[in-house]
C-alpha cells in the first residue's frame, strides 16, 4: 500500500489531464490485487478474525482505489468540452453518489460507526447465499476471493475519494483565478501543517461530531478537502485515517485530541501561576 499512496499523492488533482495518472494507477492496483489474490490462495486465513480483517480492511482499500481510479478515468473521457458547464456536470456526479450513500445508509452507517455484530455475515465467505443486491456482486465471481460485501466497502471507500475529488475541482472552478481560492491559497502558504495526516483527520472528524462548522452539515469529505488546500495536505485518505482510528486498540483512540486538551490546560495553569506570581 505504500507505494500505492506515495503515486496518489503525487498526482496534481486540478490538473487538466489527469485521465494518463488514471491509467498508470489502475495497472498499479490491478498487478497489487492479482498479487492479493494469489498470496491468499497460498496462504490461507488462520483464523475467521484474520478472514475479517482482510474483506473489511485490507483488500477493499486496494479494490477501493481501483473503483476510484477507474470512474474518474470514465467521468473524465465524458466530461462537456465547455467549461462552463463542468461544474453542473460535477455536481450531477456528486448527486449519484449521495444516492448511493442513501441507498446503502443502513450499512454505511454499520461500515462508519465501527459496529462488528454483523461481521460474521458481512465478511466471512460462504453467508451471503440470501443476498440479492447488484452492488455486492463480485467483480470477478470469485467467491473464494469475495463475500460481496468487501466489493461494498470498496465502493464507499472509492465514493468517498470521489466526493473529495469533485469537491475539489469545483472548488477551482467557483474560485476561479481572482477569487477566494487564490487568497485562501496565499494565507496557507504561510501556515504548514506539522502534525500527521491521521491528527489532522482526528480534528477534522471531532469538529464534524460536534457540529460546529455550518452546523455539522458540511459532508466529511468537502471537509477534508478545505482543510487540505488550507494547510497543503493530501487529505483524500481521510475516512482511511479514520477507520486506522477505530482499530486503535489502547484506551483512549483520541490520541491527538487527548494530547490538545492536555497541553490546553497546561498552558492555562502556567498562566494562572504566572498572574498569581504578579500579585
């Protein structure tokens, strides 16, 4: 996967033709899920938590990419010539995906909260023979390689990439050269962010929870996307980010929120003592 991220953060998401990024990537990803694949038929699960963990986790965040670089890859090819129209055109594709959030909601909500009842169902090989749903066929019809439903994971986790994606180029295209954007882009130039992607993403999931931006309407992923141009970081692994702090195992999986309220009041009772020591 390192390699995988080191590409995607090096493509320039505003750039005009990105379809040539989009097919290096899905070569990528489909030579690194063959790789998955036949490791897996040599080396079989230990144990069904082991057989979890790669459905939920592990190949959906490969099988993820690929969904996501190969939309991009179509939406792109059949972009209007007109300028003028990309943003409405952007916005439609945004529009389906919010209809695929609703219509998965029960289970995005399952996938999001880091619930586990089900996990036995969802991705364990051989329960889903009840299932009829177009969205959790396996690609390939490799039942030994699917549950279905890490075809589902993957999908949310391409449609959460794509949100950003558009978020983004939408953003340039409302800002324009002379408008908001450049400046916002003038301010972050001096401000870097010196923390880890994943602290970044603590805060920016914490600020959704309490609903202190636009009232916690703002969708997660347009979220990420401000507050990576703001501070010149590639926040397009964002849920990823949050889903490695679900699977924190120590007792508090807010490590950098725990460490800011720390330093906060340390801050304020040297200043207390130092206002006592004036007196």
């Amino acid at each position: 996967m390192q390699l995988v991220d080191i590409q995607m953060a090096d493509i320039e998401l505003n750039k005009k033709d990105i379809i040539p990024d989009c097919r290096t990537m899905i070569h990528l990803l489909k030579e690194k899920l063959t790789e998955m694949k036949v490791f897996l038929q040599s080396h079989p699960f230990e144990n069904e938590a082991d057989e979890i963990t790669f459905f939920k986790f592990q190949k959906p965040t490969l099988l993820g990419r690929l969904i996501y670089f190969h939309k991009i890859l179509r939406i792109e090819s059949q972009c209007p010539l007109d300028i003028g129209e990309l943003d409405k055109y952007y916005e439609k594709q945004q529009e389906e995906q919010k209809l695929f959030f609703d219509r998965h909601v029960a289970f995005f909500q399952y996938y999001r909260s880091g619930s586990t009842y089900r996990d036995t169902h969802y991705f364990l090989r051989g329960r889903q023979e009840d299932v009829i749903d177009v969205d959790i066929c396996p690609f390939d019809e490799d039942f030994e390689f699917s549950t279905g439903y890490d075809l589902l994971v993957a999908r949310i986790v391409a449609m959460e990439l794509l949100y950003a994606f558009f978020s983004f180029r939408r953003t340039y295209l409302q800002n324009g050269d002379d408008g908001g954007l450049v400046h916002l882009l003038k301010v972050k130039g001096s401000y870097k962010w010196t923390g880890s992607v994943v602290e970044l993403a603590e805060l920016i999931y914490a600020l959704d929870c309490v609903k202190c931006i636009n009232k916690g309407e703002a969708p997660i992923a347009e979220l990420a996307t401000f507050f990576g141009i703001l501070f010149g970081v590639d926040m397009r692994e964002c849920y990823g980010n949050y889903t490695d702090m679900k699977r924190r195992k120590n007792e508090s999986r807010t490590y950098f929120l725990d460490k800011m309220g720390k330093e906060l009041n340390k801050r304020m009772e040297w200043d207390d003592n130092k206002e006592r020591g004036r007196r």
